[in-house]
C-alpha cells in the first residue's frame, strides 16, 4: 500500500477556526432544534433536575469516544486509547487504531456517535417535552463536539473506494493498495 493523501483537519483549519464553527454549529442547532420542540409540544419548561443535566454535560464527551470504538469491535486489541490535558485541566482523549482498517469502517466509526447519542437525546426531548430544553442544549453541543469527525469524513467521502486508513499523531493517512502492473516493482 501507499499513501494516497494526509490529512490533518486540526493544521488544515487551525484551533481556533474549529473551536469558532463548533460555537457557531452549537448556537444554530440548539436554536433550530429548541424552536422546533417548542412548536410541536406546548408544554411548560422546568428546571428540575439541572444536576442531572450537569452530569450530562461531563458524561458526553466519553461516551462520545466510547461510541467511536464500538464500529471497531473486531478491532478492539489494536485500539488505543490516550487522554492529554490541554489547558492544563481540560481532558482530551483520543482512540487510535494501530493498523490500517477500511475506509467505510473508519467512516462509520466517525458518524456513529453523532447519529446513536444525538438520536437518543432527541427521543428524550421527545418523551419528556417538560425537560426537551435539556435534551436540545446536549444535542447541540455533542454536535459541536462531531464537528471535528465530519471536516475527517467529508475528506474520506472523496478517497477511492478500496481505501484504507491509518492514524498517526497529527492526522490520517490514506492507504491504497498497489496494484499489480506485472512489472516488478524496486
């Protein structure tokens, strides 16, 4: 195999410009999806149970990496799994792969938080509408949190099919096979 393409999402936009259209995609879906659940359901919002939402805030971010390593599963003795502290206090972890694994795998990987947590908080907001401003503020910032998965599966959806990606300490790279011309290679 060699390398296709690199990509480094944090290098290619830079901290800040993510950290913006992460704020940005934040405020957008918590607006959209509260203005939603308000027009459907007229119930009267409460503020109970704010510590629950508290807990929830720093329950996320795990399970968000959790839920990326659960499309890797026959993966599982190759994954690694390392947390930093930026800021000094500030946790970030992240789940590495030690080998190459298909392009549609890694993909999934990706997208699969977004689309189990999200769908879970929004069928919460759904069953208890009283609570919905909750289950909508948690929506957009795990949203937010997605932003940096989709800039890596927006590059993905445009390498050959038959790609395979590997992870390195800045980025990824896109393997794709050699193929064989029937001249030898030196």
């Amino acid at each position: 195999m060699h390398c296709w393409k690199s990509i480094n999402v944090k290098k290619q936009y830079g901290f800040y410009r993510i950290f913006l259209l992460s704020m940005i995609l934040v405020l957008a879906v918590f607006s959209f999806l509260h203005v939603l659940f308000q027009i459907m359901s007229q119930s009267p919002l409460y503020d109970q149970y704010f510590s629950l939402f508290i807990i929830g805030v720093f329950i996320i971010y795990p399970a968000h990496k959790l839920f990326h390593v659960l499309p890797l599963i026959s993966y599982l003795s190759q994954i690694k799994l390392k947390t930093r502290f930026q800021f000094y206090f500030v946790p970030v972890m992240s789940v590495r792969v030690k080998k190459p694994i298909p392009k549609t795998a890694f993909i999934l990987a990706l997208v699969f938080p977004f689309i189990f947590i999200n769908g879970v908080l929004l069928m919460g907001a759904s069953a208890y509408p009283n609570y919905s401003h909750y289950f909508t503020m948690l929506t957009a910032y795990h949203t937010g949190i997605c932003l940096v998965d989709f800039l890596y599966a927006k590059c993905l959806f445009k390498s050959p099919k038959d790609a395979y990606i590997e992870e390195y300490d800045e980025g990824y790279e896109i393997l794709i096979p050699v193929k064989d011309t029937g001249y030898n290679q030196i």
